[in-house]
C-alpha cells in the first residue's frame, strides 16, 4: 500500500501542536500557500483552544477630537492642514478642507451620551495637532472620569503620546506623559500607529511619523506602568508578506518580554486592512477579502502568546469579520457609533454604528456564543437597565432608549 503523500503543511502543523512558535520562514509560507482551507483550520484550532467557541463584542464610542495633524502620511485620508493665519475658521474649524477640532465641552457630552445608553468605553484617537497644550488631553481625560465614572478610557495611540511629550513644557519624558495621562483618568491605550514596522515601508509611506523603536518605548513604558495595550499591523498597501510576518514576530517578541517583567501586556492584535480610497495611494487596489483572512489567520498563528485576535468590522466589512470568528478570530469589536478615520461602512460619513443584536447575531451565525467583554476582556453582566463588571461590587444604571447618535 502505498505511503499517503505528506501534505505541504504538515510540517507547520506539527510545530503548533508542539507548542513551538513558528519562524519568519514559516509564516511567508502561509502567505505564499494556496491551501487556504488548512491555514483556516490551523488558525481556527489555536483559537478554539485559547477561547473555545466563545466571540466577543462590546458596546463603545469612538471619538476623533481633531483630524488636524502634523504629519503627512501616504496612506492617511484622514488628516487636514491646520489652518495659515488669516484663515476662516482657524480658532477650531476650517470648513474649506473639512477640519475640525472639538472641544473638550463636546467631547465629554459624546462620552455622556454613549454612557447614558449603556456605553462601557470611549476610544478616544486624533490627528497631531500643531496647537492645542498638553493641558487639554488631561482636562479630557479628567472630564470624561467625572463625568462618567466607570467608562474605560482608551485613547491616544503611541504616536500621540510622543507628539505630547514633545509639546509639553517643560517638555516631559514619556513615563511622565503616561503617568500624567493615568492620574487624569486613562486607563488603556490603543493599538495605533504601528503601521507596518519596516525601514523601507517606513521611508516611502509615513517617514514623517515615528518609527519602530519609539512605538515600542511608548508601548513598554506603559506595560511597565501597568497600563494595558493593544497592538495593531495596517496592512494590504506596499509591504511584503515577510514585512507582514516580521512586524507580528516583533509584536509577540515584545509581548513575551512584558508578560515576563511586567503587570500590563498587548491585549489584542488588530490587524487593519488598508482602505486606498482618499489617501495619496489611492492607485493601490487594497487587499481582498481572501488577503483579509489570510492575514487574521496568520496573526492568530504567529501571535500564540497575545490572547485575542480582532477583526475591525470597520475595516474588514461586518460579513469579513464574521467569517473570520472561524479562521482566528475571536473579537470583532463593537458598536463603535463614529469613526472618521476611514468610511468603507459609513458610505462617506462618520456614522458608522453596529447595533447590539446585530453583533450579536453575526456572532451566532459564525457559530460561536457571544460575550460582551469590557476593554480589558472582563465579562460585562447586563440586566433591564443597569451592567456591571463581573466580580465588581458597583453597577451602572443606564437607558438603552435615551438620545440618538449622529
């Protein structure tokens, strides 16, 4: 009788049966394969047994306080200039690009009314901005606190805490900034401004913002205060998939030193599929659908020791993100309500809002039972009008049915 031929991942299957992190070698490899069904399978085992079939989703609200920035970023469709003197609209709003700054008045009423219908995070991102103090990103932070006492604040990526670092004055060191930000409310930071960590991919997309290494100071700094992260890959533009698969063994080298030497670690890996529409690199084509999971897939895999996987709905499309609950992913986000940074769901405007059973049932449909989680995957436990943290001796009362989004 003939010996069964061994098939051309049998090998990569062994290793993570084994336990054994797989190489960069490896993980070009699952790039390069046209036997997507397995990767898919091998990806779906190791989130099974990490989470076994439960998928997570929560209620939030995403606020963009400026798209005013800095920097000029190939791939960014968000940012506009601040505005020259003499021009219409310089104190907050220049209505002839679109930009805009809020208040922190503004910025506490959203927060107010995403906690008043049963909101558990603000996640709270801008652009650079050429004015305003550091004051006004703690006041924010404060304000929000007093206003809604149990809201996770999760806000400013990597890149902003260094933007502040520089404006404050006198100028503080980034431990400073990070402390600063915590006493005034912070409690987590996002992912973002990763992009993709690559010298090449670097210099040609973004050579304006920070590269690798200050990322990680930031996200470093603040595992050693026992803030948690996240942690994120923008994808699908002009990196390579060993780009890809470097960026993810630098992410889980990282992880495995904080989860050695620190309280606080990455929570999640997004990966984020690149949107060309409105950005310098509008003649790219963007990844496809198939890219999108192969990529989430290869994340989960090369990525053992971050605990979720999260599929941006946003980004990836509702209908992506839930066949992906069966290829590594077990998180597809939230509610989300408004989102300025890219408007594939939103159709070119900022209301980009999923509800609750909507969630849900993608959710139920992929198979898999649905948890809410708060920021910090912590069970959230709802009843008629209040939730409350699992294990935690407080609850929040709450109205499902008060004010409408924009």
């Amino acid at each position: 009788m003939a010996k069964p031929a061994a098939h051309e991942l049998d090998d990569i299957r062994q290793e993570l049966e084994a336990g054994e992190w797989l190489s960069l070698e490896d993980g070009v490899r699952l790039f390069e394969s046209r036997d997507i069904h397995t990767l898919g399978e091998m990806a779906n085992s190791l989130r099974e047994k990490l989470h076994g079939r439960v998928a997570y989703y929560n209620i939030n609200r995403h606020i963009n306080y400026t798209n005013y920035c800095v920097l000029r970023c190939k791939f960014c469709s968000f940012y506009r200039p601040y505005p020259k003197p003499g021009v219409d609209g310089a104190a907050g709003q220049d209505a002839s690009n679109g930009g805009y700054e809020l208040s922190i008045d503004e910025i506490v009423a959203q927060a107010k009314a995403a906690y008043a219908r049963g909101a558990t995070e603000a996640h709270i991102v801008g652009g650079l901005h050429p004015k305003l103090p550091f004051s006004y990103y703690t006041d924010m932070c404060s304000a929000i606190r007093e206003a809604c006492p149990h809201m996770h604040i999760k806000a400013f990526t990597a890149i902003e805490i260094i933007h502040f670092a520089r404006i404050a004055k006198p100028r503080l060191l980034i431990e400073e900034v990070l402390t600063r930000l915590r006493d005034a409310g912070l409690d987590s930071l996002p992912g973002g401004g990763a992009e993709i960590f690559d010298e090449r991919v670097h210099g040609e997309a973004f050579k304006s913002k920070v590269g690798e290494a200050q990322w990680f100071d930031v996200h470093r700094a603040a595992h050693e205060l026992g803030i948690f992260t996240n942690a994120t890959m923008l994808y699908g533009h002009m990196e390579t998939p060993a780009e890809r698969v470097k960026h993810l063994i630098k992410l889980r080298e990282h992880q495995q030193e904080s989860l050695e030497a620190c309280s606080a670690h990455f929570n999640c890996v997004i990966p984020l599929s690149f949107i060309p529409e409105g950005s310098e690199l509008s003649h790219l084509h963007g990844p496809s659908g198939l890219d999108d999971l192969r990529t989430l897939a290869i994340s989960r895999l090369m990525c053992p020791n971050i605990p979720h996987i999260k599929a941006f709905w946003i980004m990836h499309t509702p209908k992506i993100a839930q066949v992906s609950l069966n290829w590594g992913v077990d998180d597809i986000d939230g509610t989300v309500v408004y989102y300025d940074i890219t408007k594939r769901e939103g159709q070119g405007t900022t209301h980009q809002e999923m509800g609750v059973d909507r969630l849900k049932r993608l959710i139920v449909e992929a198979g898999c039972e649905p948890i809410e989680r708060d920021t910090l995957y912590r069970r959230v436990i709802r009843d008629t009008n209040t939730w409350r943290i699992k294990d935690e001796p407080w609850s929040v009362a709450y109205d499902p049915c008060t004010g409408a989004h924009e």
